[in-house]
C-alpha cells in the first residue's frame, strides 16, 4: 500500500506501522536483503547532496532533541559483549583511508572553525553542571580509573608538530584574561598552601631600606644562596628574603639574597631549607662579628 500523500494520513499511516512493527525482529537475511536493495544506486540519495537550505531545515529541526533524557542512550551504557561486537564489526574498515580533516586546523576549514566554537559552548554548559564536577572528580579520584589512564598513555610519544600546537593553545589559555582572573581567585588568601594570616600586607621595617639591601647583597657576593645565580643573569638585583617571615625583623642574620626564581617558589617555606638558609647567614654575619670583636679587643 503506498503511502498516503496527506500530512494528516501519512503521520497516522506512519504510527499504524510503527505498532505493527514493534517487538519485531528482522533476520539477518532480511537485513542483509535490506541493506543490498538500498546500496549504490539504489540508493535515493545516490549521486544527490543535500543543499545548504535542507541542511539548515535538518539541523533546525534536530536541535534539542536526543539530549539529556531525551536520548536514547541516557543513563545506560554499552555491554561489554555489545563492545566487542563493534569493535569487532568495525576491525579492518577505514585502513588506508585517509580521514578528511588530517593535517587541518579550525584555521584552514569552516566547518572545523563552526564545530570548535559549538564544542567550546557545550564543554562551557557542561562544567558549569554541579552534578557533572561531582561525577567528575568522582571518576578521578577512583585508582582503577587513574590506572587505567596511565596505562592508555605509556608508551606514547608526540611529535614535534604536536608539541608545538599543544605549547601554544597552552600559553593562549594561560593567558586568557578570564582564566587569569579565576585562578587568582582561587589561588589567593586562605585558598594558597602558602597563606601565612596576611602578613604581607603588613608594612615592613624602617630600617629595611635599599642602603641595607644593598648591604646583604654585597655580603653574599651577589649571588643567590639557593640555586647560586649570579645576579647579572637574572636582568635585575637580588630580592632580599626574610628567613623567618617577619617583615619587621631586619636583622642581617635574618635576610638572605634569592633570585626572583626562587623567592617565589615553595623552597623558602621549607623547614628543612629555612634552617639551611639561616646557618648561611650566621656564618657570614655572626662570625665575622666575633672576628672584629677579638681583633679589638686583642689590639685594645
């Protein structure tokens, strides 16, 4: 029976099938036959292509839809026998062919630029979800899944042209203003391993002026007591680092030159480095001290 021509008749001829078909199983000779009757130009497709006005009628019209609960697949996985099986049916297909988009970056095709920006609203929507951070850090956090992860990943090299575009989407991200500003939000004051109750906010000594600075530089031959750079390789003068954290304390046993590198790193708040850093100072200060106190005293 062919179908009928009104809307009304085909949509209600069209659920009558639906009914009558449901529960049913084709035969794999039935499928087989199927699939034969609608290859090559058989095809009613065949030698045809869609215009940009059906696409854009198709895509209107999908949209919203197979999302969320709405797909068919939402809240169910894939069996592990179902897994085989595709991945058994699909072995051998595609080898030699070469994908469209190889060597192609969101720069050189349209429609790689288009699917960037849908994916970087979508990733954006996704992260925001609360229940999707939670399954996320869930998964991370499991051992079988970080395992499982490294293993994927032994062995793998990347090569120089990836290394480089992977380099610079990095320092673009980096750099990305917004991602600027929310990672000092979420590194500053009480969140930052290395809050000490705000202390930096409290002004330092008078006498821990540039004269005395320049002091402690001089006695520790203007070289970084940590990492032993020179202070001519570093483009600018030493920073004087307060070995206990007391701004106020401008004892020369307590100051020491570090390389910009190094004062900013987490090795300063290291006991075991603090302790080293100190011995340091003593032997240059306390003892050149005595020195001049016995000389004096021996020359009266």
């Amino acid at each position: 029976m062919p179908a009928p021509k009104d809307p009304e008749k085909h949509r209600q001829w069209r659920e009558k099938l639906s009914k009558a078909h449901k529960g049913k199983k084709h035969t794999e000779e039935t499928k087989r036959k199927m699939s034969e009757s609608r290859k090559g130009e058989n095809s009613p497709m065949y030698g045809r292509q869609h215009t940009e006005d059906s696409k854009r009628k198709i895509s209107e019209k999908r949209k919203g839809k197979c999302v969320g609960k709405d797909n068919p697949m939402f809240g169910r996985h894939l069996t592990e026998e179902t897994k085989r099986k595709i991945s058994e049916n699909r072995k051998g297909k595609g080898i030699g062919r070469k994908p469209w988009n190889t060597g192609l970056t969101k720069d050189d095709h349209p429609s790689l630029q288009k699917i960037a920006e849908q994916s970087k609203v979508s990733a954006k929507k996704l992260w925001q979800d609360p229940e999707f951070q939670k399954n996320q850090k869930e998964g991370m956090a499991d051992p079988e899944v970080r395992r499982k992860i490294s293993e994927s990943q032994k062995g793998r090299e990347h090569s120089e042209e990836e290394k480089e575009r992977n380099s610079k989407r990095m320092k673009e991200y980096a750099n990305h203003p917004e991602v600027r500003a929310r990672l000092s939000r979420h590194w500053s004051m009480e969140n930052n391993p290395n809050w000490q109750g705000g202390i930096s906010f409290e002004p330092y000594d008078p006498a821990f002026n540039d004269i005395l600075k320049e002091i402690i530089r001089e006695r520790d031959g203007y070289i970084c007591q940590l990492c032993g750079n020179l202070e001519t390789e570093n483009g600018r003068k030493l920073d004087i680092h307060h070995i206990d954290g007391d701004k106020k304390n401008s004892d020369p046993i307590n100051l020491i030159s570090l390389c910009p590198h190094c004062h900013t790193s987490n090795l300063q708040y290291n006991e075991k480095i603090s302790n080293q850093l100190s011995m340091i100072t003593t032997r240059k200060t306390i003892i050149p001290r005595i020195r001049i106190k016995l000389l004096t005293d021996f020359f009266g």
